[in-house]
C-alpha cells in the first residue's frame, strides 16, 4: 500500500472513531433536544370508573375521550379543577386524567375526583429540577408526559387523546365534535397571542397553514386545546413525544406523530367558530395569616383547609421557627428541610431570604441578609425573614 493511501486509510479510521464518540456523547450528555437525561419521576395514584350517574353516560358504542389536564399545587388549583371537572361530568363516555407537577398526588384532588364520580385516573410527576431552572420554564410537561404514558399503555384504540389546561374554558359541545377523530384533528381556540384567536387556516375543507400570532418557526402552530388525537393512530407511532422546551410542546408533540397537513380534520364548522378559550387565572398572591386572634374562632380550621388546598401561607407560629432555627446556625436548606417536615410543605424548595441587608443566596448555601424580595418597599427596614417560593410561603413582618 503506498504511503498516500495508508494515510487516507488512516483518517478514514481516525474520522469514523471521532464520529462514533461524538455522537454517543451527545446521546448520553443530552439526547435530542428537550428530551430528558435522567430517567423521569412517575407516581400513579388512582384510577376509578363513573359512577352514581345515568347509564347512558357510559354508553360504550361511542370512543372514550381521554382529556389530560396537567395542574399544580397553588392557590387557585381546587377553584379551576372543580370547575373543569363540574364541566367534565355533563359529557359522556369521558376519562379524565389529572396529572400533578409534583412527587405526590394532592388529597384535596383525590377527593374532588371521587366525589365527581367522573372515570379517571390521578398521578403525579414532578417536572426534572433541571427545567425548573431554565428561563421559559416547559409548564406541566412532565406531568402531560406521564399522562401520555398512561394513555399509550391503558388507552382503548378507539378512543381519542385531548390536552385540556386546568385554567382554560371549554363548551362541551366540542366533545362531539372531537369524539370520532380518525388521525389529528383540530379547530381554533379563542383568547390567544397576538390576534386573540389561534386556527388553522383552511381552504377546500383542507388545513393549509395557520394563523396564528407566534409562528416562532413552528410546523404546528397551535395552542394544547386545539388539537385532539386518535389513540389508535397515536399508539402506531414509533417515538411519541412531548419535548421540554416552553412554548415547543405542541408543535414537538404533533411532529412526533409524523403528521402531515393534509392528514388534520377540520373540525368546528372548518374551523369558524370558538369552542375553547385559552382563559387564564389571576394568580393570588401569598399573604401573611394573622392567626394571633383566631385560635378558638373559625377562622382557625378554615386557614388549615386553605393550607391543605394550596394555600400556604406561613403563620406567626411558623416564622418564629424560622427565626429560631437561623439563630440555631442552620442552613436555609436545614431549616426548609424542617418547616417543610413539621408543616408538610413538600413543594418549598426555592429561596430562603434572611432580610434586611445586600445580597442572596439560595436554599442549601449559608443565611445571607438581603431586601426584602416579596416585598421591595421594606427594604432597608429592620431586618425580616421572607421565605418564597413559587407557590407556597411568604414569612414577613
Ligand atoms: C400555554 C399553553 O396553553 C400550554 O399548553 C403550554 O404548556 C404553555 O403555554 C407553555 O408553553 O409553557 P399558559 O396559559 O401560558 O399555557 O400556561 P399555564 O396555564 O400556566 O400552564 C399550562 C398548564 O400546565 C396548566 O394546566 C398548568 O396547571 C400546568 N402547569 C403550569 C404545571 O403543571 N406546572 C407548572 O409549573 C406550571
Ligand atoms: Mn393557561
């Protein structure tokens, strides 16, 4: 072999060994982009059939429409499960799948479902620390993506796949509407982006494109409500998905299931009219209990129903804890750890504040003092210890 080709021999070799690296390293280091690393938390809690209501509902000559609603433990989640699921229990041969963000299923949730009598099934899963992190968090990925598990594995391939946010408002006659989808099919949903509507655009009774106010480069632009899917079709797909990258879910979703435009039924009079509103919530915000005058009164076991419903708020009795476990010299992460054992408050996991000074650190580093977070206009006051995180605990004053 003459030396020119032992040397294109040799890079031949060499580039195919860098190859070979390269690309099991991205598949270890990071997978394709939004999917997960490490292997996600799954806990299923309960699964029942209807109950206590006219037989009709559970005629079984119509498919089944899974609707998965991704929810979170926060003030407002008892007031817009009740609603969806009060909504849910006028339309037939439904079951509903309430996925927590979360290591645990919620008792208050378990109740609630209990007492619909609706079918469905509870679980929880927590959304990976790692995107909790990142700037435009994926919301209720995780969650959904156990949902879509459970669907795949338990799922009828008759029936149909919907997507439905706790915080969103629906007219039941889109059920109908949905129930004999064959492939994907979708229609427009109201109160969203840039042109408060977002639908596909149709012509001839055929999707051609989309209108909507984020293209973001998007094959599918369109919002979780607007779309519903045949299990059967959903279950012959190779690499179903749901990435973890915010605003990319359902066009991530939808390009998983190897769909083209011309496969989507129109639904919803081709796509004219408004049958389901991406509604949102105002958030309420944590205030301080002022329980001091309360222990004999009412207002005592309602704000421990309040708490066990997702409104946390720390009380007196707690922030004096709190004070008395920094003065003990333990970390914020110690102290958390401790409130979060006695109090039950599993999901504060973010920042722990010493205020009253400069600079912060988060839970599980040393105390430092800081303004107030919560509350920017006492900054600078005499010092004050606020703990906040995204849902649960403001301690102020
Ligand atoms: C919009 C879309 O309608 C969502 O389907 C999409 O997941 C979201 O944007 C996104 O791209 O992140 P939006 O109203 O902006 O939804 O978001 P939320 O209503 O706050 O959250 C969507 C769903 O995820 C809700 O059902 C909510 O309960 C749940 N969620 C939210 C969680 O499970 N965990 C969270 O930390 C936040
Ligand atoms: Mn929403």
């Amino acid at each position: 072999m003459s030396r020119q080709k032992r040397v294109i021999m040799a890079v031949i070799i060499f580039g195919s060994f860098i190859y070979i690296v390269l690309t099991q390293a991205v598949h270890i280091l990071g997978g394709a982009p939004g999917e997960p690393v490490h292997p996600e938390i799954r806990k299923f809690c309960s699964s029942a059939s209807r109950k206590n209501v006219n037989i009709e509902y559970e005629d079984s000559n119509l498919p089944v429409i899974y609707v998965v609603t991704p929810t979170y433990r926060r003030p407002e989640m008892v007031a817009e499960l009740t609603r969806l699921g009060q909504t849910l229990t006028m339309v037939k041969r439904i079951h509903w799948i309430v996925a927590e963000d979360s290591h645990t299923c919620s008792p208050p949730i378990t109740s609630l479902l209990d007492r619909l009598g609706l079918s469905y099934t509870h679980l929880a899963s927590p959304m990976p620390e790692v995107y909790r992190r990142e700037k435009y968090v994926p919301r209720g990925v995780s969650n959904r993506r156990a949902a879509l598990q459970w669907v795949q594995e338990n799922g009828e391939d008759t029936g149909v796949l919907y997507f439905l946010d706790d915080d969103n408002a629906i007219d039941i006659r889109l059920f109908n509407e949905m129930r004999l989808t064959q492939t994907v099919s979708m229609w427009p949903v109201g109160l969203i982006g840039e042109y408060t509507v977002s639908s596909p655009v149709v012509k001839g009774n055929q999707v051609v494109g989309f209108y909507d106010g984020w293209p973001a480069g998007r094959k599918f632009q369109v919002d979780m409500a607007g779309f519903a899917v045949n299990i059967g079709y959903l279950k012959k797909q190779k690499k179903v998905t749901m990435p973890y990258i915010a605003g990319h879910e359902e066009d991530g979703f939808l390009k998983s299931l190897n769909l083209n435009l011309k496969d989507i039924e129109v639904k919803a009079d081709g796509c004219t009219n408004i049958l389901v509103w991406h509604t949102r919530t105002a958030k309420n915000p944590s205030r301080t209990l002022r329980l001091a005058h309360h222990q004999a009164t009412n207002i005592k076991p309602l704000t421990d129903n309040m708490r066990k419903m997702g409104r946390l708020t720390m009380s007196a009795e707690q922030r004096t804890n709190l004070k008395f476990l920094v003065q003990l010299g333990k970390t914020p992460s110690e102290a958390l750890g401790m409130l979060q054992k006695v109090y039950g408050m599993r999901q504060c996991h973010a920042h722990v504040f010493l205020s009253g000074a400069r600079g912060s650190k988060r839970a599980g580093r040393t105390w430092k003092m800081t303004p107030g977070v919560e509350d920017p206009q006492r900054a600078g006051m005499r010092p004050m210890l606020s703990v906040s995180s995204r849902w649960c605990v403001t301690i102020v004053g």
